[in-house]
C-alpha cells in the first residue's frame, strides 16, 4: 500500500484527536462548557478579506465545517479556501477553564500550530503564539463577534509585546450558515 501525503496527514490527525479525547475524558466537560462553542458547529460559506497595501483588498471565499466528535468532548474543524485546506481539533481544559487547540494548514502539513480560546462576555477570542523570524514570540488573536445564530464575525489582531498593545491582523472574515 503506497502511503500518501494525505494519508500520513489523515493518521496524524487521528492521532492527536485520541489524544485529545483522552485529555478530555478527564475534564468532566459539561452541556454549559460545551455550549460555548455550540454557535460554531455547522456548515458555512465564508468571505475572507485580507487588505493589501497599496491596492485593493484580496476577498475570497471559503468553507468551513464545525462537528462535535468524540461524544461531545472535541470539536473538529475543517477549513477549505482557493489557498489550502486544514484541520483544528478543540477541547476544553479544565485546569485553565480555556479550550485547547491544534490546527494543521496544508498545503504544509508540517505546520502543526497550537492555541488557545476563551469565552469573554459573550466574544469568543482565540489567542495564538507564533515565532517571529527573529526568533521573537508574537500573538496573534481571532475575536469572533457579533455572534448570531446564522451569522458571526471574526477580526484578527497581533501583538508584538506580548499583548500589552495590539494592532489589526492579516484578515477579517464573515461567516454565514448554509442554507439559511
């Protein structure tokens, strides 16, 4: 059997998902932990803008699905852009009273990223450490708002002094539920 990119990517997802499901067994994860996130699961046709300068925006769109695995203890995502596709797999740590997170981007499978989120008054706001080429930590951070039922919001943000300031990210995005 000839081993393929996806399917080394596919076994090491499936890999971190059962380690993640094994963290979260011992949470005790709850119906109102879970909740927080429950405005996300479903199917959406997104519209991702990236402002460039000097000239006009790149807008494209995007497909993103948001499952409950792992008898309600995980959520999975999956991301599909004209750029690349990729996974996040998302548990909530009862320690820290934040959901962890894992993501993997092809077309680099070896992009293997982590982050954190917290539910703040209502936002959602997920936090990711990232290294600079200079070897400096940077944050960057997805605020998801206003968040409706069928509709929400995601603006991006970085931080280049380990959050004491911060200035607009890369993109901005609008997620719109399928079929509605």
């Amino acid at each position: 059997m000839k081993v393929t990119r996806n399917s080394r990517m596919l076994r090491t997802v499936l890999l971190l998902l059962s380690a993640s499901v094994a963290r979260a067994q011992g949470t005790g994860a709850d119906p109102a932990v879970a909740a927080q996130y429950d405005f996300l699961v479903g199917d959406w046709d997104v519209t991702v803008t990236m402002p460039r300068a000097g000239g006009p925006a790149l807008v494209y769109g995007a497909t993103w699905r948001i499952r409950w695995v792992a008898d309600g203890r995980v959520l999975m995502q999956e991301w599909g852009d004209p750029y690349g596709s990729g996974v996040e797999l998302r548990s909530f740590n009862a320690t820290t009273r934040r959901w962890d997170g894992r993501n993997l981007y092809a077309p680099d499978p070896g992009s293997w990223y982590e982050n954190e989120a917290e539910l703040r008054d209502g936002v959602m706001v997920v936090t990711t450490p990232r290294q600079a080429a200079d070897g400096t930590t940077n944050l960057s951070r997805e605020i998801y708002r206003p968040i409706a039922t069928d509709r929400f919001e995601v603006r991006t943000e970085v931080s280049l002094d380990a959050g004491a300031s911060w200035r607009p990210g890369r993109y901005s995005l609008v997620a719109r539920r399928r079929g509605r």
